[in-house]
C-alpha cells in the first residue's frame, strides 16, 4: 500500500519586503511579493526523502490562503512532490492559527494520510504551534521539531535536538511531524522539475468543501486578534562618542542614559 504524505505549506510575504498591517490590522499580504515559506521548504525536502526511501509512496503539498499561494505550491511539486491542494475562500481572511488549524485537518482528511510532514513555524506568524494543534484535531501522535525524521514498519522515528539533550522519538501511523532549519537543505528545483510541475494535479478546495462554516474562520472566528499597532519610526541617525581619553565615560554615561546598565 502506497504511503500517503502529505506536506503543509505556507504562502508568506518576502521578509525582505516592506511588510505592514492593512487597515483591519491583518498583514497586509497584497503589498509584498509573497513566497513558499523557507522553513517548509525543510518539510517538502524531508518528505521527498522519506518517500525515496519507501517502496511506493505519493506526496501532496496543501496550503491554505489566496490565489497567489499557487506560487508556493508550484515551488514544492518543482522540488518534486506529486500533487496539490489548494484552500482558498474570502471567508479565510483574517483566520488565525486556530482556524488554519481545523481548515487543514478537514483538507488533510479529504486527501488521506499516512504522514503530515510541516515546517517548524511559519516565516510570518513564527508562532510553531499549528503542527500540535493539527495533531490534536486529527487525533494522532504528534513529533515535533526533528532534526533527523525516517518511517519504516508503520511508525515514524526521529532525533530532537534541544539545548541540555538529545531525544529519540517514535510515533505509530498516521502520524503528525515538523522538522526543523537542521534536517538537511532544501534541494533546488531543477529545469524538468520546473517544466513537470506545471502539469502536475492541483485540486482548489473552499470552506463548503470541506464542511466548515464561515464564523468558525477568519476575524470572526479568530481566537487572537491584533488590537493596536503603531508603525515603526523611520530609523534616525545614531550618536557617535569620540574617544579623546573619555570615550569609555561618555559611552557609559550614553548607555545609562538608555537604561542599558
């Protein structure tokens, strides 16, 4: 039996962009170019692993968010994955981690599953808890934040690098993992990869689909929401000590003046 993976993605804005909050305190996600978050390109490589390592296995790459995030979709069936998934509905705007939680673990349900593989955060929220919150809603083990990930016999087994130890962790399928910036680099797509994706299955799902309402989602059935955010002041020029034999007190005197000592 084919081993299904399935790999969420997310859709993020360039951090090298100008990025801002629109006027209802949500990223403004149509002033920036947007891109395959860099930390699931982790996931989609790991899981192109695991699937050469296997006898018979299928991938596909879900995300949920505008029409856009085809892009980041495009990037992981490039890298190799086998087919797509995109959620996309004008209810989902404003949806926090909550709601892309239960949205995904519908669309999971709707592909079928052995393995989610995710990244270990997104490159915009950074919150790192939707592989968790996923786990919980599909009612399956979760391993998070693994540095080395391999399935074999049903289960999936790996290492966790923390700061005093190293774990060794093992889950039966069906089964929820993220991996970390540590699990080996992406690869690149290459130039076929590139041509083969465009012919590669991406099935476009919305909230009626996969049977969730519309206030279970977006601002009105967010759980967090920001309110009050005051842009950051344009950068002003710095203060520069001159050492002419009081450099050391001026610059202490600076630092205290700045509540820095």
């Amino acid at each position: 039996m084919s081993l299904r993976i399935v790999v969420c993605v997310k859709y993020v804005p360039d951090a090298t962009g100008d990025r801002h909050f629109a006027e209802d305190l949500t990223t403004d996600r149509d002033a920036v170019d947007g891109l395959l978050s860099e930390l699931d390109e982790y996931a989609v490589e790991q899981a192109l692993q695991i699937a050469e390592d296997a006898d018979d296995a299928e991938i596909t790459v879900l995300t949920v968010g505008p029409e856009d995030a085809k892009d980041a979709l495009r990037k992981a069936l490039s890298m190799g994955a086998d087919k797509a998934v995109h959620v996309e509905d004008d209810d989902l705007h404003g949806t926090d981690v909550v709601g892309t939680s239960l949205v995904l673990a519908k669309a999971v349900e709707h592909v079928g599953y052995d393995l989610v593989v995710c990244g270990m955060a997104s490159t915009d929220g950074t919150m790192g808890v939707l592989p968790a919150l996923l786990a919980e809603r599909l009612g399956v083990p979760q391993a998070t934040l693994l540095s080395e990930v391999s399935v074999e016999d049903g289960k999936v087994t790996g290492r966790r690098d923390g700061d005093a130890a190293t774990e060794q962790l093992e889950a039966a399928l069906p089964a929820v993992v993220s991996v970390t910036d540590l699990s080996g680099e992406a690869r690149y797509p290459s130039f076929k990869g590139i041509m083969a994706a465009k012919k590669k299955p991406v099935e476009s799902l919305d909230l009626s689909d996969l049977g969730i309402e519309a206030d279970e989602v977006g601002l009105e059935g967010a759980w967090t929401k920001v309110e009050d955010a005051t842009p950051r002041p344009p950068r002003t020029a710095g203060t520069i000590v001159k050492d002419e034999g009081e450099g050391g007190k001026q610059l202490a005197e600076f630092l205290a003046g700045q509540k820095f000592i």
